[in-house]
C-alpha cells in the first residue's frame, strides 16, 4: 500500500472495520489513492464484511462519493457485505439529498453497523 495510508484498518472478529484517518479530503489525488487503499482492503484482506466508519470525516467531495459506489460494485460482485457507519448529519443528509440510503446500508454507529450482518 501506499507511505501515505488514508485509512486504519482494524479487524473485529469477521468483519474488517476501515476508518477515515482525513476529516477532509478533496484533492483529486488524494481521493485516488484513497479509493486505491478502499479496493485493496476488499481485494487482498478478501473480506467479506466491511464497515466503512465515517467518523472523523467533516466533509466528503463528490468524487469519494463516486469511489464508494465504486466500491459498493466491487463488494457485490465479491458477494461481500458492506456497511456505512458515524457519518455526520450534514453527510448523512447529502446521502439522503442523492438518494444514496437506497445504494448503501447506513449504520448509526459502529456497533449497530457489525451487528447487522
């Protein structure tokens, strides 16, 4: 992976839990190497459950919207499981805005998002 690493990554019994380490990420090159990192956790930890944990995150661009549909795709033809969780009212209300609680499974919390596999 990358020197710069986007995410942590922690792995809570069968489910591997990823967490945004940016509140802000709106460079174009940044939100690659992210989209990079998301892929690869799916790919090489080959995990079936993932939960996307949103907590430290303040703002979100359309394009990492773009890549976690990107990788919502990539999870269901992985037959994975992939689970949204801690995103702030604002975010949450720009998924609502776009439709996107249709596309992703969205979790109050960390907890409630592993419970719901």
């Amino acid at each position: 992976m990358s020197a710069i690493q986007r995410l942590e990554i922690q792995e809570i019994g069968d489910v591997t839990v990823v967490r945004f380490r940016d509140p802000r990420i709106t460079n174009p090159m940044e939100i690659e190497e992210l989209g990079r990192q998301l892929y690869q956790v799916l790919e090489f930890k080959n995990c079936s459950k993932l939960v996307v944990d949103f907590l430290p995150v303040e703002f979100l661009s359309s394009a990492t919207i773009g890549k976690l549909i990107s990788l919502n795709r990539k999870v269901k033809l992985c037959k994975s499981a992939l689970r949204l969780c801690n995103l702030r009212p604002e975010i949450r209300n720009i998924f609502h805005l776009c439709n996107l609680e249709r596309v992703f499974e969205i979790c109050e919390n960390q907890a409630a998002a592993i419970a719901s596999f």
